[in-house]
C-alpha cells in the first residue's frame, strides 16, 4: 500500500495565506488556511493508506494514528526532497493543504503506482497539487527546480521524465492563492467543507 504525506504550515496568523490580505486580515486568513488543512486532513485520513504522516512546519498536531514529521531544510524544493527521505519506505504520495478539495478517487489516482513510476497532479497557477513516487529518492529531481513558478509543475514533468520514469499526469486542480481562488475551489468542495463554510463567512 502507499502512504500518503501532508506537508503543512502551522495555521498562524501573518504567516499563511498572506496573498489574501488584503481584503481578508491575517486572523481571517489563518481561518482559512486552517479549514483548508482540516479539510485534507479529514480527506486523507479516510483514505485506505499503509500511512499517514503530516509533514508540518509548526506546532500543529497530527491527527490520531498519523506520524508526525517535522519539515527540515531551508527552501521550499529542499523541504519537498526531505520529505520524502524522512518517510522513506513503501510508495508515498505527497500533497499539500491548498486544495481542499481535495476527494479520496483523486488520492486512488494520485497512490495508483502499480503501472507507472511516478504520478504528478499539475496545479492552474503552474504548479503542482501531488506527486507519488514508487521509490523516494527520485525526489532528488525536485532540489534543481524553482518552486511558485508558472512553469514548476511542467519542470517537475520533465525532470522525471529525463530520469527515466513513467509519470501518469493527474487532473489539474486549482489551489488557493486568492480569493477569487478560494471562491472557486469552496464551490467545489461538499457542502459539510469547513473550508467551504469559512470561505462563505470571511470573503465577501
């Protein structure tokens, strides 16, 4: 079986989801950024995986039963390939807490390495929402390519693909930057979302 890794930032205000301020204040926007981590990790512990583990930057807790990891290394990209070599073991599937909607059929997708070598989720904005991989070193890939660019996920396509890997493409989702952004991905999500009710309450 896959396990499956959140990589996370603690929901404090003035340090999450700043792009949303204005019109939304730090505290509102630490509202939403907590809902939408709350979200996934409802998803994800749903979901039927060999693990769990939230990889956090922060205090914040892992839900009962996961692992919690503590994010290391400076950049983004070295956080990403730390990551995985932190949690090595069976095939692991990474996802962040910006796409809240996040379902269990997309996690099947995202965790379905019997065939290929790797799976990568591309994100609207340029980046990517998840990346599984059979084997965890071929996260290495990640500490060449510049992280919240237009073009992060089509490098990350390719540099797996210039290592010889087979990558199934997932579909592309939106995450959330703005509130245009967390307008659109809270109509997407169920209506029992805690990021669909926080959106409808603080972005007017």
């Amino acid at each position: 079986m896959t396990q499956v890794l959140v990589l996370a930032k603690t929901p404090v205000p003035g340090r999450v989801k700043t792009r949303l301020c204005p019109p939304l204040t730090y505290e509102q926007a630490a509202e939403v950024a907590a809902a939408a981590l709350a979200d996934t990790l409802t998803t994800v512990t749903a979901f039927s995986a060999a693990h769990q583990a939230l990889v956090i930057d922060g205090d914040h807790p892992a839900p009962a039963g996961w692992r919690r990891v503590p994010q290391r290394g400076g950049p983004l990209a070295e956080r990403l390939v730390n990551a995985f070599s932190d949690t090595a073991g069976p095939p692991t599937v990474l996802v962040g807490m910006d796409t809240p909607q996040l379902t269990s059929e997309l996690l099947g997708e995202a965790a379905d390495l019997a065939e290929v070598d790797a799976t990568l989720g591309l994100a609207e904005d340029g980046g990517w929402w998840a990346l599984g991989l059979r084997d965890a070193r071929h996260a290495n890939v990640l500490r060449t390519i510049a992280t919240s660019t237009s073009d992060t996920g089509v490098q990350t396509h390719a540099a797996l693909r210039r290592r010889g890997l087979r990558v199934a493409l997932l579909p592309i989702l939106r995450d959330v930057d703005t509130t245009q952004d967390a307008r659109i991905v809270a109509a997407a999500c169920s209506t029992s979302s805690r990021f669909r009710r926080t959106v409808q309450a603080v972005v007017k």
